[in-house]
C-alpha cells in the first residue's frame, strides 16, 4: 500500500497508524499524528485503520518563534 | 508580576527557541533572559534523525513554561489540527496560535485567525493569538474566548520595531484590561522597551536574539530594557511639547531681568 508519508511518497503493509508508527520506531517516541489533515490521538492511533493514499503527519517538539 | 490565563509570571519576555547556533547557546540565552515562558514549534520526524526527541529534552532541562506555535499554517483547519497534536506533544493547553495570510509579510489571516480561535477556545484551549493592531479582529477573539492578545510590531524577522505605534496605543487604551503582548518584529532592546512603555505586558521576541553576534549577551539587554520600559510605564512618563521648558529654577537666575529689552 502507498501512503504519503511527511509529504513523501511511502510504501508499508502496516494495518493501523499505531503499527506504522512501531514499525518506523516511534512506539516509545514524542511524536504526534495527523491523518488526511486531522488529528489523531495517540490513544486512537490502533483503531485507526490507514488505506491506500492516506496521508499521515507523524511530527514531534522543534525549536519555534 | 502579570499573569496569562491563570498562571503568574515575573519576566515580561517571552522568547523563542528558534535559529540559534547551538542548543548550548539557546539554553544560556533563555537564562540570560531569565525568560519563564519559551515559544516552541512542531515539525515532521524522521525515523533516521529523530531530531525532536534530543529537542524535547532540551526543552524539559530548561524548564519553562512552553508556548507552541503554529507557524507555518495557512489555514484555520491546519492551525486547529497543528494545535491539537502539539496540545498532545506538550501536555499543555496554551498554544500561540498563528494563521498567515502570505508568505512576504506572514501577516495574520484575522479571518482564519478568528475561524480557529473560536474552535480552539471552545475545546479548551488556552489561545494566544498572533494578530495585527485590528481593533475589530481584536474584539472577534476576545469573544472567540481568548484573554490574551499578540499584536505584531512589524513582520516576523522583519527587526524593524514598532512600525505602527499610534495603533499599538490606540489598542492599549482600548484593551486596558486585556494582557497585551508585542510579539514579532521587534530588532533592538530599544523597541522592546518603547513596547512596554506603551504600557504593554509583555514582549515576544526570537530572532534578535538568536542572530545577534552575541545571543547571550544580547538576551541579558533585552529583558533589562523590558524591565526598564516597564518601570517606566508604571512610573507614568511626562507627556512631549513642542516648546521648551526649563528645567532649572527660573526664579533667582543671576542677572534675570524682567524685560530683557530695556
């Protein structure tokens, strides 16, 4: 399945948005997600069923103004 | 002391932790400021550098109260998504909520400012909206719920101070009530106390401290000069003339001649 992945073009077989973010190493991380331009709560994350050309936003803390 | 949304402060700088040369830098330079307050952003993670973790530790040593932005967003719908995941991230409810209407002057879009501000303030966050002199935009987020507004001085970066000070005062006077924070485009400590002797609250600021030759050096010159404007405010400054006025006794001047023409 192809996803836009941070703006990127990203090929996964993860089920969920909980899986693809264990599978790319952000299971324990400070991260946040969005799917197709909303907010998803980490706590929903596993219920959250990704398809083909989805597009996730996987962010964390950087410096701001 | 002031206070934000139920919290009290000592330091009225509020200072960004962005564009500094080094994480070493930023941290002796939000001590310098003695700043309380720090504004922080979210961004994309990559699975290879994972540059936010070692971020956020940084942020958990400093130990201020962060302010996350939403730089960045055009729109109210990406503004309002940005915010809730940083309300996740953070584990706080402030966020400093920005919605730019282009990219020359990022200048505040009022109309998504007050789109998103209004959701926002109804899901409970605490909003501190980035927003021009409008006296009406103004008056749309305080009924959207915010109790803290950000004007701009000049554009973000822009270092040119406070180009519309007459509408910085009008809103002052306007808003006697409502904490004011001068937030963008300040460049020098002088503009910074010029703000607070307006009798503004607070000063946000990033860039002229983080490119200054000495960042650190520079923070210590802004807070002193934001304490002075401070001062200065409460002490009540004399209001300009056109004519002189002098300052030393008239009475008993030497030689003093009532009609200086005989």
């Amino acid at each position: 399945m192809q996803i836009l992945l941070n703006g990127e073009r990203f090929a996964t077989d993860a089920s969920n948005l909980d899986e693809l973010c264990a599978k790319l190493g952000f299971a324990e991380a400070k991260v946040a997600t969005a799917v197709n331009g909303s907010f998803v709560a980490a706590a929903k994350r596993s219920a959250t069923h990704l398809a083909e050309a989805d597009e996730i936003e996987i962010v964390a803390p950087r410096q701001g103004g | 002391m002031f206070e934000l949304y139920g919290k009290s402060f000592t330091s009225r700088m509020l200072l960004g932790t962005a564009q500094y040369a080094s994480p070493d830098i930023l941290r002796q330079a939000v001590k310098a400021a003695g700043a309380e307050i720090v504004t922080v952003s979210l961004r994309r993670e990559s699975a290879r550098a994972r540059t936010g973790q070692g971020f956020w530790s940084l942020i958990e040593e400093l130990g201020c109260r962060v302010l996350p932005n939403t730089a960045g967003c055009h729109t109210a719908k990406e503004a309002i998504a940005t915010a809730q995941m940083a309300r996740e991230l953070f584990g706080t409810s402030w966020v400093k909520l920005e919605v730019i209407a282009n990219d020359d002057t990022l200048q505040p879009d009022l109309f998504g400012l007050v789109e998103a501000a209004t959701v926002l303030c109804a899901e409970g966050f605490d909003v501190l909206p980035y927003t021009t002199e409008d006296l009406s935009a103004a008056d749309r987020l305080l009924a959207a719920g915010c109790t803290v507004l950000m004007p701009w001085a000049s554009p973000i970066g822009s270092a040119r101070g406070l180009i519309n000070k007459t509408a910085l005062r009008s809103m002052r006077a306007y808003f006697p009530d409502t904490p004011l924070i001068v937030d963008a485009g300040i460049g020098t400590p002088s503009h910074a106390a010029e703000a607070m002797e307006l009798g503004y609250d607070a000063v946000l600021l990033n860039t002229a401290v983080a490119k200054a030759g000495d960042p650190i050096k520079m923070a210590k010159a802004f807070a002193q000069a934001i304490e002075a404007g401070r001062l200065a405010f409460e002490a009540g400054l004399v209001e300009p003339r056109d004519m002189a006025s002098p300052s030393t006794p008239v009475a008993g001047t030497p030689f003093f001649k009532i009609d200086h023409a005989s």
